[in-house]
C-alpha cells in the first residue's frame, strides 16, 4: 500500500464499529463522506491489517466474507461484529481496494487494534476469599487482555462474591488500570467481619409457631455451630417476602414483617429476630355473583367452600375459582373467565365476594391433529383422548382436555412439564394441548368464509348431516372444499364432524397466525380428499364443481330455505344451529423412554437386594427392524405404547429373573394385557423354594376408581432346604410340582396419594383356584380406610386414622407354599416374617384362614412435615381350621420419613412390642422398610 489510498472507506460499518466499542470514543472514524454505498463487485481477498499478537488466520476464521464471493454489506457488518465479540480487540475499522481500478474486483481489509496484555494483577488484603474465585468472577488474570472498561465492573463482582461469603461490609477499591492502556490492574480489598447468623427468632406471631416460620425462610443458624449460617442481606429480603406471602395466603392480608439484627457475643454473629404484625385475619361472609346466564346462582354456590365467615385462604379460593371454571368447561365454555372482588363490609375484617363471570361461547370438538411424535404411533395419542372423553364432535370441556394432558404426561413417552426419571427435568419443548381455531355458531367455516364467496351464495348444507358429504358452492377458482383448484386441500371435519375445518393449503379457515408448529396436510392425504370428494359430488379430481344440489344421495333432499316439506323456516339459512366449533392441537417432544436402572434396597424381611432393570415404556413388539440404521437410531421395537420390562434381582434372601410385557389397550380396546416369564428363587427362615413359570392376565379399568382382572399363573416349584424331621405338610410338597392358577380380582380405590395417602379407601377382592400336583381354592378380602382428624392453621401437618384389614380363607388341601402365613411390616408387626402361622415340629406350616387388622395414627414431627411418627395396634391370627384359637397383638410406635431425592415411597422404621402371642411365635422387636407403603 503506498501513495495516498484511494481506496473508500466504508463509513456506514465504521460508525457501526464505533457504536459496539468503546463509549469513551477512542476509535476514530477515517475520513470518509457519510452514506458512501458498497459498490457491486467481488471479493478477490480479504486481509487482516494490525494484528501483532493475534495470528490473521484466528481472525479471519470467524468471518463470512471470503474470496470469491460479492461484496456484500450485511456481512461485513456481521464480520465485524464477529471480530469484536471474539476479544482482544479494541477497534475494528473495515475498508476496500479496487484493484485494479474499475475491474469490478476488490480486496476487503479489516484494520483492527489489539488490546494490551494485563502484565499485573493484583488483589491486595484478600484472605477470605481465593485468588482463583475473583480470577473465575472477573476473568482479570496476567496475561488476559487488559480491558478498562473490565477492570472497573471487576470492583462490583468482588464486592457481591464477598456478601455472598457473609462479609457484609467488604469494600472494594481500584488503585490502577482503570485507564485505557493501563497493563496492571491492582486493587485493595477491606474485608471486614464476616457475618453469620447465630440465632432466629419470631416476635408477635400468635397465628403460626415459630418452628412452622422456620421453614418459610432459608436463613438458617449454623449447624452445631460450625456448618452453614449463611448471612446476606439480599437472602433477609427474600426471607420477608416469603414470610408476608406465606400469611397473605392465611387471609392476613395486612401483615407486617420487620427484620430486626442484633449483633452476638462474638464477632461476625449476628442474631436475627422477625418481628410480625400478623393484624386482622380476613373471613368471608357472602358471595355474589354477575354475569352468570347459563347456569344458575344456586348451583354455582353449591359445594364452594369460601363463604359464611370462613377465612379467606388462598388456596381455599383458588379451589373455588377452579370448581366454577370447571362447572362451565362442562358446557363447552372453554373461555369463561371467572374473576373475584372482595367488597368491604361495615365488620372489621370481614368481606363479601363478588364472583364476576364472562361466560364466553360453547363449542364442541372439531379436528384433532397431533404433531411431533415420530416414534409414537398416532392411535397411543389418539387412545388417551377417547379415555379422557375428547373426541370430535363431542362438547369441549376443558376439564376433560386436562385429563387428557394429565394421561399423556403420565405416559412418560414425552417431555412434559412435570419432572422424570427421579426427579430430574429431562429438558426438551413441554408437552402442549392447546384449543385454537374457534368458529362460533354463526361462522361455522371461519370468518374468511363470507367475504370470499360474495354475494347471493345461500350458506345452506346441501347435504343430510349423516350423508358425509359436504356440499358448499365456490367462487371461480376455488373447489367445493374452500381450497384453490388443484390444490386438493379440503375442508371436512375429522370423522365427519360437521364445521370442523381441516388445515390444507388455501383452507379458507385455517387456525391464527400464532399457531405453532404449522398446520399442513399432507400432500398425499390432500390429494385423496379432494378426489374422494370430487366423486361424492359427481366430478372428476381437479375439474369444474357440479350444480348445486347435484350429487344427491338416495332418498334425500336439498336442504334449501323454504323446500323442505318437514322442516321448513328461516332457521336453516344456519346450516350449523347452535354448533360452535373449535380444534384442539397436541404437539410432542418425544424424550427418551428406554432405562437402564441399578439400585440396591434392604428391609427387615427380604434381606439386602439388588437391582438391575432394562425397561421400555413405550415398546412395540411389532416394530422389527429392516435394517441396521433402525437399531442404532432407537426406533425398532418402539412406538407401540407397551412395557417391556427385564429384571435381574440378586440379594441375600432372595434371587429372581423377570421379562415381562404389557398391552395397555389390547386390540385397541380400553383392555390391559400382560404376560410374563420368571425365574424366582426364594430362602425361607424354615425351607428354600424355587419357582419357574409365566403368568397372563387380562383387566379393564371402570371409572376412576375401579379395575377387574383375571390372572392366570403356570409354575413348576421346587420345595427343599427343611430340616428334618420335617412335618408332612412339608414331605407333601418335597421336591418338584407343579401349579397353574386362575384368580379374577376387582379392586377400588380412590386414595388421594398411593404412596402416602391420608384420605381415601382401598379395597380389593379376589378368588383364586389352582389345580395342578394339588387342587386347592383361596378367597381374600383386603381393605385400608384413611380418616383425617385435623392439621396445622395453615392446612400443612395431616393428622389422620388408618384402619386395615385382610381377611383370607382357602381349603384344606393348599399346599405349604400357598398357605396363609403373617408377620413382620406391612402384617403383624412385632414378629418375625411368616412365623405366625400353626407349628409343628416347632415350625410353622401355614394355615387356611387369616385375619388380620391394624389401626395407626399418624401425625407430623416436624415443621416442614419431612418426618412422621406413628403409634399402632395390630392384631389378627392365621389358623389351621376355620375356628379363632388365639389372637396376637402388638403395640408400637415407629418413624416415617420422607426424602424427596429417594422417590415418592417413605422410609419406615418401627418399634413394635407383642403382648398377645402364642408358642412358638417368633418375636421382631424392629422392623424397617425402605419404601415402606403399608
């Protein structure tokens, strides 16, 4: 380069340098007139000028520009950009050269400053905190680039890691390197006490104790005065919101919480006290209600629990406002809006309710297009909404979708917005089931229907509603379907449902702009449609719609205004009389169904266990392969909605193999079908036993709360491992034989949680006849009922009454193996596992009749409801005949405890002491479960 440049700068990038770098103005702009354009032409080469440190290839790297290609503005703008955002540049000016002159050919170049390298850091009076932390916190360290501008946020955060660490007070001061250029960067550093909070304590609180408070806040003195202790302001702040939000949801809505600081015995301590003004507790006395046609004042008050001086809790009125939604959703009403206003009254504290309602239009269910699954087979969706009841045609209650969205979500086969695989949140886009396109009933097909078919087009359905054919006459250009000429994109419902629009290319009511991800037919499945109405209406695909009226099944008439002879009116100028319709679109993210589990369990009875378990919830045993590419790719045996489960169990006392699969809808019937094979080998306190063989059963859910089935078991058994002398119930059974069973089983329940319920009933009956090496039959009766006594103010603590009972009796000829024997959790407590049963020869040999009860209460032990004690009575006895010869008991008490990372299922641990019991029993003082649910 040599002369004076003629080459242009290009001014428009350079105030766009100017603009992403430095605010102080230390780049200058070359002298150029403004608003020079790019000329058109190509780049021959583009060359990095500057650059002392930094090698030219690095830069050019993150460009776009390159040889041979236009020149072009937007992406010389992105390069620079680019290059800023790479670091390590404080200046980036870009130019070009015509060379030679007017060929049309130009060489790019990017001048770019280089920063100086930091040379010294240094952080003086540091000592709580290390040098590596600031380093990671401000990334100012020798030999990074030396940024002003950095240097001086770099005082920020190292004054906010200190008040993270408890040192409150710290300040943070730059002696040098605040200047561009600067190469040191030196800083001092006032530590100053670190605080930490020695004691909480609450003032004023009469309405919640002071342990309940404790868990609403994450201040927390130190752990036997060493661990934790943590002290920040910004933490105190968010202590006191949680603690005003915590009593406004108690109806106290003037509460008033101060934090007070007193400094401790020790330096740094500091002892924290909220002081709470909880002041008037707000109750309900009357509800109102405005704007309500459809459904009467009585009814919407019925079952709603804020009222006649109730106090206004939060989650109380949040129940409310979801029970008035969904008695409209049940209507079709899938855009009520229910909104409530408290109106002071002349009581202190006391406030009416003014319920005020936007009914919004009923609609019924039109289309149903699923999008996203491309595993999952279209009929697995499908099911769970016939299950939940959302299917077209039928009213649109919202209550229903949200089963239906609940079914979908407890599939597992999709991400959704409740966390998996123990707890953790596997990512992806959240499963959504959303209600789009809505057509009232006065515009059945859309509001782009009437403006396009103009004037003196008779909107009447030419057709009898169960013919399936849709005639609705077209301007010039667009076919019967509302769809241009050719393009074969109908507009029929879904199953046939009448005003249900579909979503083909030039659909005259295709969903809003919003929706996501595009609705679109597939081009074959357009096709198809087009043609097959096409023939309906007696004209070939593609050609000229035929007269209106044309096309007429047999025994029909038009439906004109006027000629019908059984229904005549101007009524049915509305072809769809009081039939709104709207879609519901459900679009997936499929996450990744396959396990591969390892755990390890023990319990008082089944000794130490380990587990290893292959598991597939969404197997299709139907989906072979046809090549390699479709295993590694994770679609072969997948997309079915199935479960296939392989599970290994060794442990101490028990060793078992399993392969099992189960149908969730056989035949696409709402019927569940499983079969299984195993391998199961078990060490009794008094023989061992080893068992080979299969099951199947077939069962059907009705209602919520119902499920029948029928199992039928095939095993060979193998009886060995007693002592001898042995009793001849276990010479009976010595050695190999064989069983096969059929047991039919219904069950109810409607337990308000499975694993720790306090509410609720459960209740199962089942018959069982075996033939085989022993004919024998079995009948039991299983109840548990769940009694709430009381909880906390604030609704958190449950109290409740469990009542159990298992009454069994079978014939005389049962084997050993299948005899009645208790003891032990989640039976008679405070005895061994399967000892309470008749003797001889000083062990047990099963009996023919069981009946055993518990009751248990249950209450909380701490504030934050992790641990539970209980206190229990059990009783009950196993006979040889069908007479009571002798009753056991227990008394006892135990420790349930709850910890979230190890699953739903509670740890149990009891103490149980017998004070019935007969010869021979064996006694178990204590008995633990982990994953107890008895």
């Amino acid at each position: 380069m040599s002369g004076a440049w003629p080459w242009r700068v290009l001014a428009p990038l350079a105030l766009l340098a100017m603009a992403a770098g430095d605010p102080s103005g230390r780049w200058t702009l070359p002298a150029a007139r403004a608003g020079d354009q790019l000329p058109e032409g190509i780049v021959t080469e583009v060359r990095i000028e500057g650059n002392t440190t930094i090698p030219a290839e690095k830069l050019r790297a993150h460009l776009l520009s390159r040889a041979g290609q236009p020149l072009d503005q937007q992406k010389v703008e992105a390069d620079i950009k680019s290059l800023i955002a790479k670091g390590g540049l404080s200046d980036v000016s870009p130019y070009y050269d015509e060379s030679p002159p007017k060929s049309g050919k130009f060489i790019l170049i990017f001048r770019v400053r280089e920063m100086p390298v930091l040379r010294v850091v240094e952080f003086r009076g540091r000592k709580a905190v290390s040098q590596k932390e600031i380093e990671e916190a401000t990334d100012l360290k020798v030999g990074n680039r030396a940024d002003s501008t950095k240097t001086r946020l770099a005082l920020g955060q190292i004054q906010r890691l200190y008040q993270e660490k408890g040192y409150d007070l710290a300040e943070v001061r730059l002696l040098e390197g605040g200047n561009m250029g600067d190469t040191k960067a030196i800083f001092q550093i006032f530590e100053g006490p670190k605080f930490k909070v020695h004691s909480i304590d609450f003032k004023g609180n009469v309405f919640a104790t002071d342990a309940r408070l404790r868990t609403m806040v994450a201040s927390r003195p130190p752990i036997l005065g060493v661990v934790g202790g943590k002290y920040h302001r910004d933490l105190l702040d968010e202590d006191v919101r949680k603690l005003k939000e915590y009593y406004q949801s108690q109806g106290f809505y003037e509460v008033k919480v101060t934090p007070v600081t007193r400094p401790g015995s020790s330096l740094g301590d500091i002892n924290l006290t909220f002081v709470i003004s909880e002041g008037t507790r707000y109750s309900v006395r009357n509800l109102l209600f405005e704007g309500n046609e459809k459904i009467k004042t009585a009814e919407l008050r019925e079952g709603l629990q804020l009222h006649s001086g109730k106090p206004f809790l939060e989650a109380v009125k949040e129940a409310d406002l979801k029970l008035l939604k969904s008695r409209y959703y049940a209507l079709g009403c899938a855009d009520v809006s229910v909104t409530f206003e408290p109106r002071f009254t002349n009581q202190l504290g006391v406030v009416d309710l003014v319920y005020k309602i936007e009914e919004g239009q009923a609609y019924l269910v039109g289309e149903m297009p699923v999008y996203g699954n491309t595993r999952t087979r279209d009929k697995v969706i499908r099911r769970e909404a016939a299950m939940a009841g959302v299917l077209p045609g039928e009213i649109l209650d919202m209550n229903r979708v949200e089963v239906y969205k609940q079914r979908l979500n407890a599939l597992g086969y999709f991400h959704g917005n409740m966390p998996q695989q123990g707890g953790q949140d596997l990512g992806g886009k959240p499963l959504e089931v959303r209600v789009l396109n809505k057509r009232p009933g006065d515009k059945p097909y859309g509001d782009l229907m009437l403006p396009l078919m103009g004037e003196g087009v008779t909107q009447a359905r030419m057709q009898d509603p169960g013919s399936g054919v849709e005639l609705v006459p077209a301007p010039e250009g667009l076919d019967a379907g509302g769809a241009a000429a050719g393009s074969g994109a109908g507009a029929g419902a879904a199953g046939g449902t009448p005003g249900a629009g579909g979503f083909g290319a030039g659909n005259l009511f295709a969903p809003p702009a919003d929706a996501t991800p595009p609705l679109t037919v597939p081009p074959a499945r357009a096709g198809r449609r087009a043609a097959a109405n096409a023939a309906a209406n007696g004209a070939a695909p593609g050609g000229t719609p035929p007269p209106l009226g044309s096309g007429e099944l047999p025994n029909t008439y038009p439906s004109l205004p006027g000629t019908n002879m059984t229904s005549v009116g101007p009524d049915l100028n509305d072809p769809f009389r009081n039939r709104s319709y709207a879609d519901i679109l459900t679009s997936v993210d499929e996450a990744p169904t396959g396990r591969f589990m390892v755990g390890v369990a023990a319990s008082s009875y089944q000794g130490l266990f380990g587990n290893v378990t292959v598991y597939e919830k969404n197997f299709d045993i139907f989906n072979v392969p046809r090549s390699f590419n479709d295993i590694f790719n994770g679609t072969a045996f997948r997309g079915g909605g199935q479960e296939f489960r392989l599970n290994i169990q060794p442990g101490t006392l028990i060793n078992k193999f399993e392969a099992s699969l189960r149908e969730p809808y056989l035949f696409d019937l709402p019927i569940g079908a499983g079969v299984a094979g195993y391998w199961f080998s078990r060490f009794y306190p008094d023989w061992d036993e080893r068992r080979g063989g299969g099951r199947f059963s077939l069962g059907r859910q009705f209602g919520t709360s119902t499920y029948a089935d029928v199992a039928v078991r095939v095993e060979d058994i193998n009886f060995f491992g007693f002592r001898s002398p042995a009793p001849a119930e276990y010479l009976a059974v010595a050695g190999e034989s064989f069983l096969a069973s059929i047991r039919p089983s219904l069950r109810f329940d409607n337990r308000n949680n499975p694993f720790m319920p306090n509410k609720g009933q459960y209740a199962e009956f089942s018959v069982e006849q075996g033939w085989g090496s022993f004919t024998w039959t079995k009948a039991d009766a299983e109840g548990r009922a769940y009694f709430p006594t009381g909880s906390r103010p604030d609704g958190s603590g449950k109290r409740f009454f469990t009542l159990r009972g298992h009454f069994g009796i079978a014939t005389q000829g049962i084997p050993v193996y299948e005899s009645y024997f208790a003891g032990n959790f989640g039976s008679l407590r405070g005895f061994q596992y399967r000892t309470i049963s008749p003797h001889a020869l000083g062990v047990p040999v099963g009996g023919v009749m069981m009946a055993l009860g518990s009751l248990e209460y249950q209450f909380p032990l701490t504030a934050s409801d992790t641990f539970h004690q209980v206190v229990f009575c059990d009783f009950g006895t196993v006979e040889g005949d069908y007479n009571f010869h002798k009753i056991r008991a227990s008394v006892g008490t135990g420790l349930r405890m709850l910890i979230p990372q190890m699953g739903p299922v509670p740890l149990g641990f009891d103490l149980a002491f017998p004070i019935s019991y007969a010869d021979g029993d064996r006694l178990r003082y204590f008995n633990f479960s982990m994953g107890a649910m008895y």
